[in-house]
C-alpha cells in the first residue's frame, strides 16, 4: 500500500512539473518577459518538490504508524498465549511456556518474525531436541542432498551451509533473503514452526493462495537417558546459556521440562502426531540416533531415498561413513563449533562441543534412582510409541 501511494504521488507531481516546464516554454516561445517567466517556473519546480517531500513524509509517517500499532497488537496477542515461568530462570536466560513447550526469552523476542516465516518447498528441514545428534544429521542431509560435496562441506561452517532458524545469527530477516537452497535447523517442533498458519488437509491444490509450503522434515531422536548427559555438559560449556549448576540439578530441571525446548517428551510426542494426522509428503522422517551409530549405511539409504537421491555406491558409501564419523567431526573445524572459542561462547573449562558420541554414557552419571525415574517417564509417555536403544 505504501508504495502504491508513493508511485501515485510521485507520478502526480511529475505531472504537475512537467505541466509546469510546458506552460514556461510556450510563454517563453510567444516572446513574453524571458527571465520572469524562468523565475516563475523554477518556483513552480521548487513548490511541486515540497510538496512531494511533505507528501512523502506524511505517508511513511502514517504507516510507520499503523505497522507499530499492528506490531504491538501482535506482541499483546503473543503475550497472551505465553506464560512466563517465574522463579525458573535457567543460567542467564528467563523461560517461557508457549503450546507446551518452554523457550528461551531471546526466541520469545523474535517469535512474531518466525510465526511470520515462509517456507520454500525446496527447504530442508532438521528439526531435533538440542543434543540429539542433530549437527550429525545436518552433514549427512546436506552431503546427500549436493552430492558428497565435501570440498565445500570442509571450507564452508555447517552453521553459514545448515543456519539455525531461531538463532540472533544469521538472523531470521537474513534467512528470508537467501536466495540458494536453503536448509535450516530448528528445536522447535513442527506444531510450533506452523502455529499460526493454517495448513490445508491436502496438499493437492498448490495453486490456493492458502496453501502453505510444508518443506521436508527430518528429525532425529536419541535415547534420553545419554541426552539428558549430552545436554547438561552442553548446556556448562555455553556462556550464552550461563548455566553453572551441578548433574543432579540439571536432571531435576530436565525430568520437570523447565528447561530451554523442554520437555523432550513433547517433542518427541509432537513429531509422531504430526506424522499420524498429515499426509504421506509432509510426514517427518524419523531417524535414531542409536541406529545411525550402528547401522549407518542403512539410515543413509533411508534418507537418501527421502530426499529423492539414489542410493551411494559403496565407494561414495565409504566416504561419507569415514568424513561423518565421530573421530572426523570431532577434528573438522565446519562442524565442531571450534569459532565458538573463538568468539567466547564456550567456556573453555567445560566439555567441547562434540564430547564423546557415545551410547550408554549415562551409566557413569546416573543414580540408580535417577535411572529408575527416567524408566519411569519412558513407559509413561512412549510406551508401545518409540523404542529406545540404552547402551
């Protein structure tokens, strides 16, 4: 609308300097007073340019205006549906509770520009609890996806080739603007990337103005007895986080969900409702953890057959098990978050970024009343729903 209101004006007033210069011309031609006809056409230039410049202004005051006015009403309506989690500050950060998930208060801040997100339906998707193994999958998805580039997966950060949705960098704003294929991850789960967007039941009709773009989706999820370990050194080595407390805190945080995309439970509950109530072509595909350490090749093909790739040789095969396994990674610059030190994110005192990699870490931190405790929570929410591989 804006614009439309400034081209309209702007066109206005070239009309009316150009009516302006004619008329100076033809009394200039029928031999009238030259230099009081020149004087009065310059003035004519110099009245239609103010009154531009003032018409100018007026518009974009006016709708610098009603967008504030919208922002606002939007931050209230946001507000409304959001509870604050007073007295369970986590570290540094103020916590949230929004659709049964908590967030932190910087992705609370800029929740309306990712309500507001539009999905291309060439997008990738990797959606994951934090420490389930995601920046893993992220090298996988993306190889497969540009066919073993690994030249351009060593010299370019998974963070600039896989940017994180809701992270302040790159920024959502600078999300929006790229223009190559864009694969993006995310802790949210998939109800919340779609709140507030109505998705039809089918995906028939691409051509309804209402029909939003649901990209590919893959999620990875790990056991949460050696999630809750991976997670709270995670969490100690963060300064962005700033938490400082001991395991048995953290476990006591995690078991209660008031901890950031907490409770895992939700997420993991949230993938599989997804995927029972849309069609086949928006169903997320479920990778483990466990069995990616086991049985790599396998899962590899399952998501190369996904994404609609063929299936590696066994030289291609072999390559990529060697660059993505855990001793690689762990000394691959692209993708150990080594930058971090070097932009003091990590406390140096705490645990790397890729840590261990292992499964059945949690029995060198676990109580056996703490382990009893997690048994206890997996049989309540995902008995008979999702298999778990502990050790």
């Amino acid at each position: 609308m804006y614009a439309i209101i400034c081209n309209g004006l702007r066109g206005r007033c070239h009309h009316l300097m150009m009516n302006g210069l004619t008329s100076c011309c033809r009394r200039l031609t029928s031999g009238g007073g030259v230099n009081q006809e020149v004087d009065n056409g310059i003035k004519r230039i110099r009245l239609f340019k103010r009154v531009f410049a003032i018409g100018l202004f007026g518009i974009t005051l006016t709708t610098a205006v009603i967008l504030k006015r919208q922002r606002s009403k939007q931050w209230h309506e946001l507000m409304a549906k959001t509870k604050r989690l007073q007295g369970q500050k986590f570290g540094d950060l103020e916590l949230y509770e929004m659709q049964g998930l908590v967030i932190s208060e910087p992705t609370v801040k800029d929740w309306l520009n990712i309500e507001s997100f539009v999905f291309r339906d060439d997008d990738i998707v990797v959606t994951a609890f934090p420490k389930s193994g995601i920046t893993w999958l992220q090298e996988i998805v993306w190889l497969l996806a540009n066919e073993l580039d690994f030249k351009t997966a060593k010299s370019l950060t998974i963070t600039d080739r896989f940017p994180y949705l809701e992270f302040p960098s790159p920024g959502i704003k600078s999300i929006e603007r790229m223009k190559v294929r864009r694969y993006l991850k995310t802790h949210l789960t998939p109800t919340l990337l779609f709140s507030g967007k109505q998705l039809n039941e089918t995906t028939e009709d691409n051509d309804n103005n209402n029909n939003i773009v649901v990209p590919k989706m893959i999620t990875i999820f790990r056991n949460p007895k050696d999630l809750i370990v991976s997670y709270y050194h995670f969490c100690r080595m963060n300064k962005m986080i700033g938490f400082k407390e001991d395991f048995d805190h953290f476990f006591d945080r995690f078991i209660s969900g008031s901890l950031p995309y907490g409770p895992v439970w939700n997420h993991y509950l949230d993938v599989l409702q997804w995927n029972n109530s849309q069609p086949d072509d928006r169903k997320i595909l479920v990778i483990h953890y466990e069995d990616l350490k086991k049985d790599f090749a396998n899962q590899v093909n399952r998501i190369s057959e996904f994404l609609g790739k063929p299936k590696l040789s066994d030289d291609d095969m072999k390559q990529l098990t060697n660059h993505c396994s855990f001793d690689q990674m762990k000394y691959n610059p692209a993708v150990n978050y080594k930058h971090w030190d070097d932009l003091g994110f990590r406390d140096r005192n705490e645990a790397e970024f890729m840590r261990r990699g292992q499964i059945g870490d949690w029995k060198y931190y676990f109580s056996k009343e703490q382990n009893h405790t997690i048994d206890k929570l997996v049989k309540k929410y995902l008995q008979n729903k999702i298999y778990f591989v502990f050790e």
